[in-house]
C-alpha cells in the first residue's frame, strides 16, 4: 500500500512544478559554486608562475619580531652541514641609538659574521669597501640618506648605556630591507649587548631542485624545541586565504539559499497535503496509520528534491558553462571554465535534502495530528 | 458585493506566505548589495571622482602588479593645475599568518589624496625606517597595537622585515584594510628598484587640467630619452628616495580616471553594474518558482471560502481582484522584510570578517535600483500568480 500511495502522490500535477523549484534553487548554488572553482583554479595557477624560492628564518619560538628573536649561533654550522642547505647565515640585528645633529635615532645593525658574502647574495652595489675590522661597518643607501651618513663618517651608536664608535667605509644599495640598517661584523653584537653566542635569525636558503619538503623535515630534526622555521616568501598560503575569503561568503551565501529551498519544501508539502487531502483521508479510512502519512510525506519530499537537486547540480554547471561560452563570444578576453568537484555536488545533495526534509517536517507533523475534518494549516 | 472587511484568509498562512516571500527577495537582495558592494568597493579602491588620475602600467593584468617610472611623479607634480602626485608601491605580503597588502607611499604625497585620521598614534614620516601604520580593519583582524613590533614578509619576493606599528587610522575606504608605510618598503617587498611604483595617483584641478595634459607629460618623457640609469642631482625635499630617470616606452603606460581604471580591469572580465545586476535578477528569477508555488497554495488553502463567495456571486475576476488585494500588501512587506534581513545578515557577516575579497572588506550600502527591482518583480510575481490562478 506503502509504495502505490507514493506512486499516486508522485504522479499528482504539482510533483513536476516542484522538482523544477527545488532544481533551479540547486542550479543557482552549483553555478555559483562551478565559477569560484574557477577562480579559485586560476588563482592557484598563477601561484606557480611565481618563483617561490624565498629564504627560511629560524626563529626562537615566542618572538614575533626579528629583534626579539634569540636562537642559538651554533645552529647556523649544523645546518651548512647538510646537503640540502645552500646556505646558512646567522644574523643579529640591534636596536641602536645613533647620534646624530638632529638628536637621537633609532637604527637597526645587522650584525654578520661575513659583511662581504652578504652582500653580494643580494647583488648589492657598494660605494666603498666592506668592513675590515670591527671598528668598520657598511651603511645603507637609505639610511645613509635620511641622516646624512657619508662614506668616512665615524658614528657613535649605542645601547643601553654600552656605546661604540664605528667608521662607515661603504654606502651600498640592495634593494631590501638592509638599505636602512648599518652593516657591521658580529662582534659588535656582543659589544653592544653582552650576549655572546646567540643570534636573532639563521636565514637558510635550500639548494636549487631539493625537494623542499623533505629538505625541511632534515632541518626540523636538528632544531631545538624552543625555535622556530618560519618561510618567508608564503605565496601558497596568501593565495589560500584570499580563495578562503571568497568561499567563506559563498558558504554564508549558500546557507540561504539552503533556507529557500526549505521554505520551498514547506510549500512543497503543504500543497501536496491541500491537493491530495483526499488520497489521505483515503488512506486514513482505509486503515492507515498516522505515521504512514508522515513517512509518505518525508518519502515524497525526499524523492522531489534528491531528483530537484541532481537535475539542479546539472542544469547550474551546465548552464554556467554555456553561459561562460557565449560570453566569451563577445568578450574574447574572458576565459571561464567553470567546473565543479564531484564530492561537492554530493555535498550540495546531501545539503538540499537535508534542508527539504527539515521545510517539510512542520507541514506534515501538523496533518498527522490534524483531524479528518480539519483542514491543516 | 464588497469584501475588502470581509477577512477570510487565515492569518497564520498569509504570515507562512510573507516568510516564503522574503526569503527569495532576501537571496536577490544579498547578492545584488555583495556583488555591487563589491564593483562599488573596487572602483573606489584608489579614489573616487574626475579630479583623480591613475598613471598606471598598460601590461600589467591587476592593478597591484604593474610598475612605472617613480620620476613621472616630480615631472607631473610640477605641472600648473597638478594639486597632487603620489607615487605608491603596492605589496602583497603575509603578517602574522595572515594576508594583507602593503601600500608604500611619500606621506606629504599620499595626504593631499587620501585624509587618514589617526585614532592612535600619528602618521609616518618618509624617514620611519622601519615603522607602518595599519588601518583600523586590519589592527583589529591582526590584533595589532600601538607599538608592536611585527615581522612582515613579502609574497612576491623572499623579502622580510620587523615594522614597528607607529599608529592605526581610519579613513572609511579601502586602505582601512591596509597597512601603509614608506615608499621603499613597499618596493623592497614589492621586488621592484626605486625608480619603480606600482602606480602614480594624481589629484588635479580639473578645470585648468585635463587627463589629455597629464597624458602629454608622459608622452613627453617617454620621447625625450633621458640617458638610461641616471640619477637626478638636483635638490629635492625627500632625498632618502633615490631618484633615477628611466627610459619607458609611452605605450606602456596608461592615464586614465581612478575610478575609470579600476572598472576597466572588471570590464575585461566582464565585470560590469549591469552585468551583476543581471546576475542578481537571476538568482530572484531563478528562487522566484517558491514565490509563485507560494501563492498558488494559498489560493488552494483557501479554496472553500473562495468556492463559498462565488456561490454568493462574486465572480472569478472579481475575487481575484480582491485576493489580489489582501495579499498585495503582504507580498510588499515581504520585499522589504527580505530587504531588511539581507541587509542585517550582511552587516554582521561583514563585522565577523566573512564580507573580503582580496583582503579589503566590502562595503555593504543598499541600492536604490535593485530595492526597486526586488519590489517590483515580488509585486508583479504575485499579481501574475493571482490573475492567472484557476478558480472554480
């Protein structure tokens, strides 16, 4: 009796204009879900065109600035030792106040144990020398410009009351950061501050064509639980975030549109429950239980909208890409391929489902303890 | 016969059909003040008006990778009726985890353009080495304080470095998501040399100036082929910035209306007003089946009143007219309800940080036009359903 009143339902006027509801709520969700994987797609292409070679930092654990960083100098030696490594540079950088005309100003020193080599990695241009001694340091181009440092200049900088005098004996130009920090050898570090044997960073850079996972999975087992590894250049993860930012409005966007088909479903239902009151009073006469007109309900709802939603992922992807086709008649430089993933268009079917059944649950609750006479609703 | 007293459909069905109504008119309105919120946001990015010029690179496919010549900036600042030239270089970088654009600017430059109002702090200075201010949206996304020392990396380059937060603003656009330092850390995170920018901003007086004088400058410095890689000695009032003359092709780079700008990198995706409004009134169309099956079961609920008034005499159209009538009111309200809910919903999804795209949040502001259009088509829905019911 079960399946022949379902039959009957199904077979009633409203079951065509109501999967066609259901679906064409499904297609507005799997169109606008095909286009972000597009672009999304896309993004993550132009990701790879980018030369992702950025250095690794090793940092200690709870610093979130370099100059608050201390990590152990002899790790930088540890590290050159691997194969994997092209190179490890330990790095102190300072706070220093410098005297200048215009009063005090705070500058930074990068302290290194070779000024020369650090340089040139950066494919500086230098006007002067690089430091001989201790007593020597490098400046900046932009530093040097914004208080008036020559080559020949001799500066006093200090820190926390311990001061030095250094001889500037080279203007260079790198294009980083370091344009604006004194260039000074590491035993200056120790001078200014008294620590010795702790550095703010070891930068790494890998070999060329080492596989990077690996190679860092080396790196991670000689260091201390207390530091570290930081990638700098994080081009995968910013491209991540701005696709994360685009699919975290589509998936609030999506829970209304989940809250039309619900309201879709109740209406679903009650016209089902108005239109074919008869058939269930039918039933009911005929000796029914009243859990058979609920579980008739929820049967029916589920096979309208399992069917609305499959016909909905189709029509929205479909639909997406012809759409994407015909637009690109007229605007060539357009180049859409909308797509979608198969575990979403099971997700958008589990979702519309469960959404229906929930529209329709009121609706057919209130029939089963609704009277013959009465009419629900 | 007269029936507008006559009250025969049930009240707790007309308030089922109000909330069947609205949830429709508040997915169109949701996607019509994101999406155009989004296009409004965009255009706005780098300033708003005909007084507002972008030099910008032709080649470049957004507006954050191309590159052009800083010196441009002197050369069109010098210009009678040029009231403002900034040079900006724009990074991409990640800090604390998270994504964010820098802007590298020349403060006394970028304030004839942009009023940012320090709600902590004060403003840079082009001799900041090594501090930023940060706009109020990403200070509180970022949890970052006056103060507080932070290590900034590039994304485009393997370039990193601590910056030290010297105040946060606000200015009501999209640079709020935005940290601003010096010009050179904006190139040296950019990748790019100091004769390099990744745009110009130009604020003109337009009734002595037009985008065509602006145009002739860089045509005119594009032909005079200064030697390539010299530096200029004469004095100039920032000379932490290195300034070199570079020789550029006139072909490659563009002038053109800020707002303008920004829209011609939409439009060549296709990204248009029209096109989103389009967009939208799909979305309504294709949720406006609920509305219609909506009215239709009302109209069936209540087929025994209906059926007990035309034995009375009234006939088809005339109920019709008058069911018309009841509802139309309700089918109103149900409009501006999903109006109103879109709007909330927007707002607060927007405050928990869910309303970005490319790391700016987008503005939500309702729209005439498409407040018009969800009434409208809700109204003419629902009078379409009415008039062409079936009733016995």
């Amino acid at each position: 009796m079960y399946s022949l009143a379902l039959k009957s339902l199904l077979r009633t006027g409203g079951t065509a204009s109501s999967i066609v509801a259901i679906a064409l709520l499904v297609a507005i969700l799997s169109s606008a879900q095909s286009i972000t994987n597009h672009i999304n797609f896309q993004t993550e292409m132009l990701e790879k065109l980018v030369y992702a070679g950025g250095p690794y930092l090793i940092l200690s654990g709870n610093s979130t600035s370099i100059t608050d960083s201390r990590v152990d100098a002899g790790l930088a030696s540890k590290l050159s030792g691997l194969s994997c490594v092209r190179w490890a540079v330990p790095q102190r950088v300072i706070e220093a106040e410098l005297e200048t005309s215009a009063g005090s100003r705070t500058i930074n020193i990068r302290c290194l144990d070779d000024v020369r080599g650090f340089l040139e990695r950066m494919g500086s241009y230098i006007n002067g020398t690089t430091p001989e001694s201790w007593v020597e340091a490098d400046v900046g181009e932009v530093l040097a410009r914004a208080y008036n440092v020559n080559r020949g200049d001799e500066l006093e900088l200090g820190v926390g009351g311990k001061h030095v005098k250094l001889k500037i004996v080279g203007v260079f130009r790198s294009q980083t950061n370091s344009d604006a920090e004194l260039l000074a050898s590491m035993e200056i570090a120790y001078m200014l501050t008294g620590e010795n044997g702790t550095v703010s960073l070891v930068e790494i850079v890998l070999q060329q064509g080492v596989d990077s996972r690996e190679a860092l999975s080396q790196i991670a087992q000689l260091l201390p639980e207390n530091v570290r590894l930081v990638q700098t250049q994080q081009l995968k993860e910013f491209t991540q975030q701005m696709n994360m930012q685009t699919l975290a409005f589509l998936n609030v966007w999506s829970f209304v549109v989940y809250a039309v088909v619900a309201a879709a479903s109740y209406i679903i239902s009650t016209r089902l429950l108005t239109e074919s009151s008869y058939e269930f009073s039918m039933l009911r006469a005929l000796g029914a239980e009243k859990r058979l007109t609920l579980t008739l309900v929820l049967a029916y709802t589920l096979t309208v909208s399992l069917i609305g939603s499959v016909l909905g992922v189709a029509l929205g992807t479909a639909g997406s890409q012809t759409a994407s086709t015909m637009l690109r008649w007229f605007l060539p430089s357009v180049d859409l391929a909308p797509f979608i993933e198969l575990w979403q268009a099971f997700q958008t079917i589990t979702l519309t489902v469960a959404s229906s059944i929930l529209g329709c649950t009121y609706p057919a609750l209130r029939f089963t303890h609704a009277r013959c006479v009465e009419q629900p609703l | 016969m007269r029936l507008t007293g006559f009250r025969y459909l049930r009240r707790q069905r007309v308030a089922a059909l109000v909330v069947i109504t609205a949830f429709p008119s508040m997915l169109f309105s949701m996607t019509a003040f994101s999406l155009l919120g989004f296009y409004r946001g965009f255009s706005a990015y780098l300033g708003e008006g005909e007084d507002i010029m972008v030099i910008y690179d032709r080649n470049s496919r957004t507006p954050y990778t191309g590159l052009v010549p800083v010196y441009l900036a002197d050369r069109i600042r010098a210009v009678s009726g040029v009231l403002a030239s900034s040079a900006e270089a724009i990074a991409p970088c990640t800090l604390k985890g998270e994504s964010v654009f820098l802007r590298g600017i020349v403060p006394e430059d970028f304030s004839k353009l942009n009023k940012l109002t320090m709600m902590e702090g004060e403003m840079i200075r082009l001799e900041d080495l090594n501090f930023m201010v940060v706009g109020r949206n990403v200070a509180e996304r970022l949890g970052l304080n006056l103060n507080d020392k932070v290590l900034v990396s590039s994304v485009l380059t393997g370039r990193y470095l601590d910056l030290q937060v010297k105040g946060v603003f606000v200015s009501h656009s999209p640079i709020d998501d935005e940290i601003v330092a010096p010009i050179y850390v904006g190139q040296w995170l950019r990748g790019a040399d100091y004769a390099h920018a990744t745009i110009i901003r130009v604020k003109i007086d337009a009734k002595t100036v037009s985008r065509s004088d602006v145009l002739r400058v860089v045509e005119e410095e594009a032909s005079g082929q200064p030697p390539p890689g010299r530096e200029e000695e004469e004095p100039t009032e920032e000379p932490i910035i290195p300034r070199i003359v570079i020789r550029f092709r006139a072909e490659d780079i563009g002038v053109e209306e800020a707002a303008s700008f920004m829209r011609s990198y939409m439009d060549r995706y296709g990204v248009t007003r029209e096109s989103l409004m389009t967009l939208s009134l799909a979305v309504f169309f294709f949720s406006s089946v609920s509305i219609a099956l909506g009215y239709k079961v009302i109209i069936a609920q209540h087929r025994g009143e209906v059926d007990v008034l035309r034995c009375l005499g009234a006939s088809k159209r005339f109920m019709k007219v008058d069911l018309l009538a009841k509802l139309l009111p309700w089918s109103i309200l149900a409009s501006f309800t999903g109006t109103a809910m879109a709007l909330a919903t927007l707002t607060v999804i927007q405050s928990c940080g869910y309303l970005r795209v490319l790391s700016h949040t987008v503005p939500v502001q309702p729209d005439l036009l498409a407040i018009a259009l969800n009434l409208g088509f809700i109204i003419l829905l629902s009078a379409l359903t009415i008039l062409k019911s079936e009733l016995r």
